[in-house]
C-alpha cells in the first residue's frame, strides 16, 4: 500500500491528538484521585465541546426609574397653585389621555387604514363620525375628534374650542351636542396633528395646544379667541417620535413627561426644562431661501459663513413640534420666516406659534416675529398665520439684529 506524504501526516496528527487524549484524561483520573473532591465529578480537560441546549434569550426587563406620574404632579402644582390651577389639573390630565389615545393611532398609521371618508362595512360612506377607530377616517379628522372630546366632554373647565381642523370656534355645548356643557371658564385653542404629512414616511408628528380664560359670565365668542398669547395660562406639545413626549407648561418653567410603554402612564422625565441660551442648530426650511427677506437670507448666510462665534448644524424634520423639541433641548433656533409670496409665513399664530413661544419663553428662550415679541401680537382672526423665530435666546437676539439692521438700511 501506497501512502502519500499528506496522508501520512494527517494520520500523524490524529494520532498525537489521541495519544494526547489519552494521556490528558489520564491526568484526569490522577487527579481526580489525589482530589477528593473532585471524585464523583465529570472533570473533561480535553474534549469536543458537548452540545450546548439552546440558548434562551433573557427579556430585556429594564429596572424602571422612580419617577413621579404626570396625574401626581399635576396633584402636587394644583395643591402648590391654588383653585385656578386645580381647574387645569382636570383639563391637562385630560390633553394626557388624548395624547395617549393620538399615539396609538399614529403608531397604527401603517398598518390601519384612516384615509379616505368615512365608509361602513358595507363600503358605502358614512355620514356620522365614530372616534373609537371602528369605522375609517381620515386620521386628521380622528385626532381633531379626540381633542375636541378631551376639551369638552372631560369636565365643565372648557366652555368653547378653536382647532386648525375647524372652520371657526366652537363652543363645548356645540362639540357635545348638550348645553350642559356651557359652564367653563377657559377657552382652548388646538392643533391636533402638526406635521401630519410626516407620518406616510413614519417621521415625528405632534399636538399643540393652549388654553385662556374666558371673561367670567359671558359666553365665548370669537373675541374671546383673540387674546395675545401673553395671556395664554397654559401651553403645551407633545411629540410622537421616538419616545412620546408631552411638554407643558402652566406659567412658570416647563416640564415633559415620557409616556412609558409598559404601563401607558406618562412619567415626570424632564423636570424644569430649561433650553441653553445659545446653540449651533438652526432649523429653517432652505429650499425657500430666494424667497425669504434680506434680513433672513443675510443670517443664514452669516450662519453658514461661520462669522457666528460657534459652528452651526441643520435640522429640519418638517414638523414643528419635532423640530422645537430639539432645539428645546440641544440649543438653537426654529425659524418659519415670511416668504416674499406669503409675507406672514405658514405657522398659525393661535395654536402654533403662541403656545410654542410660550413653552420656549418659559424655559428661559425667546419667540419672534423677526419684528417683536410673538406673545404680544394681536390675533385679528383665528387663524392668522405670523413669521415665526423660537429658541435660545442669544440665537434669536442675532436674528432680531438682522431685521432692525436691514430694516434700518432700508430706510436710510
Ligand atoms: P400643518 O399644520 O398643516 O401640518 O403645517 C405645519 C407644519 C409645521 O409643523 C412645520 O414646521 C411646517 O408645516 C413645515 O412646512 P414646510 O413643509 O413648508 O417646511
Ligand atoms: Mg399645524
């Protein structure tokens, strides 16, 4: 028989590794010998390794925080504040249900479907508006739904509500179809969904609110509504991203609350929320710079130029809500300027730019209309759209100098 020089030396390795066995497990016996201990065990040295039983994965079970409920804090403030602030206990526990309620949907967004009018099983359109996600509608319509019913039905605080997704005011004994529903002292105003052209690409989305009291006696009109935002008593957002963040405030500070996924309560995460007074991010929509005014186009140039002391970043999610938050956090400065065919800008003073500017003025920020205070504009219509600059306040403050320079030069 014939060996070649591979075979031999492959019989020359199995050979050396049982020898070797052997005499590993050999060493085994004596010492299990002069190891008591040891006798009665299996003691392998040298061994193919057994086959293992699967491995179980272990559930991530986090140790939670211990951290204090929004309905306990809203507790403790209304005990700390007085009657007035006991009224809004009742209304902003209520905001806190719908924004639990508008999370889920948003989360359904992909796999259930709200477009389209309202239809039944038969597939014939429905002429009445179900809000418990039987019947199909449009997902803007749903969120306005819940709002309205948070607002209105949760207790006699709110007497009459503005939304983006109604024409005009309506009053609660309207929304409920009860006039036992007439009583509140507040008015609230709304936007159900901002940024909802987000949510096809499963992007942050977010609803803002703000609330005001009602001249005592008289039923809410429209007048009511067009009270500055300086006099709004509580302002709010909450922002479907990530996690799911509500941010109020009642007028003094701010303070957000995480709603934890295990046990669907929202948690105090954020208390006192105060934003850095300067930041690098600036969060504008560039695609419209040739048609932003001279005095924004010069910032953003100055900005990118690098002639601001600190190096800037951009973010632009496309949702306000999204978009403040993190400047709310991180430092900067959200801009929604006047553009040269829509010289008041797109955002919605009422329910957009006021509540917003009250969140960041309260966290020691500032809002601008590039021109003055976004909280002591006038509304003159509910719906009234306003150039739009929130943030810290060293960023917004150069944005203002942009505006009085140019505006200045103009009229040299
Ligand atoms: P909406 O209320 O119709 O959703 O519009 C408001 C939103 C803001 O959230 C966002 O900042 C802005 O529109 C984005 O607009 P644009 O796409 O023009 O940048
Ligand atoms: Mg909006």
């Amino acid at each position: 028989m014939h060996l070649s020089t591979a075979s031999v030396l492959i019989l020359l390795i199995r050979t050396t590794a049982y020898a070797f066995s052997v005499g590993v497990n050999r060493n085994v016996q004596s010492i299990q010998e002069r190891i008591p201990k040891l006798k009665n065990r299996r003691v392998v040295l040298y061994s193919t390794p057994d086959p293992q039983p699967p491995v179980k994965l272990a559930r991530a079970k986090p140790r939670k925080k211990n951290l204090k409920t929004l309905a306990r804090y809203l507790e403790v403030e209304s005990w700390k504040r007085g009657p007035e602030a006991s009224d809004l206990e009742v209304v902003l526990r209520g905001i806190g249900e719908a924004c639990k309620q508008i999370n889920l949907i948003v989360q359904r967004a992909q796999t259930d479907d709200f477009y389209g009018d309202a239809v039944g099983d038969d597939g014939m359109p429905l002429d009445g508006t179900n809000i418990q996600g039987e019947v199909q509608q449009k997902l803007d319509v749903v969120c306005n739904a819940i709002m309205l019913k948070q607002f209105c039905g949760n207790s006699n605080v709110i007497a009459a509500v503005a939304s983006e997704e109604e024409d005009t005011h309506r009053t609660c004994c309207d929304v409920m179809g009860d006039s036992a529903f007439a009583a509140g002292d507040y008015v609230a105003v709304f936007d159900p969904i901002d940024g909802s052209k987000n949510i096809d690409a499963s992007l942050p989305v977010g609803t803002i609110f703000g609330i005001y009291k009602s001249p005592p006696g008289t039923s809410p009109t429209e007048q009511t509504f067009l009270q500055k935002g300086s006099e709004m008593v509580a302002a709010g957002y909450c922002l479907y991203s990530a996690t799911t963040i509500l941010v109020l405030t009642m007028g003094s500070g701010v303070d957000g609350f995480t709603l934890d996924p295990d046990k669907g309560i929202f948690l105090h995460t954020h208390p006192d929320i105060r934003i850095p007074s300067s930041g690098a991010i600036y969060s504008f929509n560039e695609a419209y710079f040739h048609d932003f005014s001279t005095p924004v186009q010069q910032y953003l140039n100055s900005l990118k130029a690098g002639s601001s002391s600190k190096r800037v970043n951009a973010r632009y999610i496309g949702a306000l809500v999204g978009d403040l938050h993190n400047i709310l956090i991180n430092g900067g400065i959200y801009g929604y300027p006047g553009t040269r065919t829509n010289p008041s800008g797109k955002l919605r003073l009422l329910y957009e730019s006021n509540p917003m500017g009250m969140i960041i003025e309260q966290a020691g920020g500032a809002a601008s209309t590039g021109c003055g205070r976004i909280l002591d504009v006038q509304p003159t219509e509910i719906h009234m759209r306003v150039p739009t600059f929130l943030g810290s306040t060293e960023n917004v403050f150069e944005l203002d100098q942009f505006h009085k320079y140019y505006s200045e030069e103009d009229n040299v």
